[in-house]
C-alpha cells in the first residue's frame, strides 16, 4: 500500500489528463503548448533549482554508469535483434526498435516518480544521469542510423552539437552544473522566480502526457508495441538491477535512481526519432502509449522490489 499510495498521484495525473484530452476539456493545440512549457521553462527551472540547492553533493562511480548503460546496451541490442527479424523492417527501423527498448521518459515521468521516491538523496544521481543519458543516448541513435549515409563523422558530431545546444533540458543542466562548480546560486526574487516555475514541472509535465497520449494509437501494432514495452519495462530494469545490486557496489539510492530510470516507459524522444526518418512511427507511437499504460503496474513491482515504499 505504501508503495501504491507514492504511484498513485503520479499516474493519477496523467490520467486525469488523457480522460481530459479525450472528454475535449484540453484541446491538442492546449496539450501541446503544455508540453512546449514543461519541455522549455518548468524541467530547466527545476533542474537548476535543485543542482544548486545548498547541501546537494555526491560522487559518481564509473560503476553507476556501466550499470545502467550496460543495461541500456543488454535492452537495445534485444531490441534491435528482434526488430531485424520481423518482416519488412528495414535496418534504421531495426536500430529504431531497439532505441525504443532502451530510451527512457524521463522528463514527463522519470524525474518526478524518482525525486518521488528517493528525494534529496536520488536527486545529484538523478541529474546526473540525465545530463549524460540524453547527448549519449540520441548521439549512438542518430549515429547508427546515418552511420550508412555519405556524411563524415565532423559533420555528424556538428549537427548533434547543435540539437543539444537547442535543448533546453541540457542547456540547463549544462548552466545548473556550471552554476554548481562555481558556488553561485539563486537568490531573493529570482529563487522566488526559479522555484515557483520548479513547483509547476512536475504536475504539468504528468498532465501533458496524458492528454498527448490521444494522438497514439495502441492497436497500429499492438504485438509489436508489446514486445517493445516488455523490453522497456522488464529486461532493461532487470538488466541494471542485476549490474547494480549484484555486480558492482555504490550507494542503495544510487543503484536504486538507475533501476528505476531505467524502469520508465518507452521515452517520447524514440518517437520524435522515427518521425525525424520516418520509419517506424506508428509501431513506436503505440509502445510509448503501452508502456506508459503497463508501467502504472510494472513500476508499482519495481518500487517493491527496491524497497522504496
């Protein structure tokens, strides 16, 4: 029960804001620039909220990155294996299907269920792993798929460049973290500023996707999206817990920030990958709709295997 009654408002949320979308109180055109908010101003501001707060310290382990990476490694090349065996998929559809198998949401889900679950002592392993999950994991990804094309790598390195210095999430764990080095922090009206953008992220962000999941549709592919979010939900958490708890030692709420980052529904980045090629995109619309919906059952049996609640 406890560990229901940390899910619940999380999920409840999103919820809320599917039967929303789906009832016309939330029209697309308001899901989306809910979206643009989070995505922009609410997640930045809370990211460089919390990496500057007085007392926020820790040290990463090489270990931590291999368990959850190697993880990530173990689901995507799953992924990647099964999609090659299905009839008509390509190889950037391959290389799409194991991306989904491994590529977390983390800003709309990961940040609030884990900052939920593990507060201030999950909170530095947290934003740590996802300032480097995301040039890492979207750099591999964009690299496999042109890595057939007539670029050469300069070019390619250039052209992730400037994604990552458009993305507001990394622009601000990038100035977070510069801030952080530095010693300096927010103060009087522009900490009442920064932290009353902060205190909106995380309610905003659940209520988005939930009303954006109307534009999914699971029963495109549903044996396909299944099989995708098994991957997602099951083997690449199973796969970290095994490296974090059984392989290499660090801290319980280390291990613990990697098991359930890596629990997390197929990431909406997968998605805005396969469009970006188009390949893929119905398949993968439907696996971020299943996993999100699945993950309200999966999470709750992580939660408990952790010992969280």
């Amino acid at each position: 029960m406890n560990a229901l009654s940390l899910i619940a408002p999380i999920f409840g949320l999103i919820l809320i804001g599917w039967g929303a979308a789906l009832a016309g109180l939330l029209s697309e055109k308001v899901s989306e620039g809910l979206s643009e908010y989070v995505f922009a101003i609410a997640v930045p501001a809370l990211i460089i909220a919390t990496l500057t707060r007085p007392g926020l310290t820790g040290a990463i382990t090489p270990s931590f990155w291999f368990s959850y990476f190697g993880g990530a490694a173990i689901a995507w090349a799953a992924g990647s294996m099964i999609g090659a065996r299905r009839e008509g998929v390509e190889r950037r559809g391959a290389i799409l299907h194991g991306f989904a198998a491994s590529q977390s949401n983390t800003v709309f889900i990961g940040v609030p269920m884990i900052l939920q679950a593990y507060g201030d002592a999950g909170a530095f392993p947290l934003f740590m792993l996802l300032a480097v999950h995301l040039p890492l994991m979207m750099g591999c990804a964009t690299f496999l798929i042109e890595s057939d094309g007539d670029q050469t790598l300069l070019r390619r390195l250039r052209s992730l460049g400037l994604v990552l210095a458009r993305n507001p999430i990394f622009v601000s764990l990038m100035v977070g973290l510069a801030m952080k080095f530095v010693g300096v922090a927010p103060t009087g009206m522009v900490k009442s500023l920064v932290d009353s953008l902060a205190a909106t992220a995380s309610t905003c962000a659940l209520i988005a996707l939930g009303a954006g999941l109307t534009r999914y549709r699971v029963l495109h592919d549903l044996p396909g999206a299944l099989v995708i979010s098994g991957l997602k939900l099951v083997l690449h958490p199973l796969a970290v817990w095994v490296l974090a708890f059984q392989v290499f030692t660090m801290p319980p709420a280390y291990a613990g920030v990697a098991v359930l980052f890596a629990a997390m529904p197929v990431g909406i980045n997968s998605y805005l990958l396969a469009v970006r090629y188009r390949s893929e995109t119905g398949l993968i619309a439907a696996a971020v709709m299943a996993s999100t919906l699945l993950s309200m059952l999966t999470t709750l049996v992580w939660l408990m295997i952790l010992g969280v609640a």
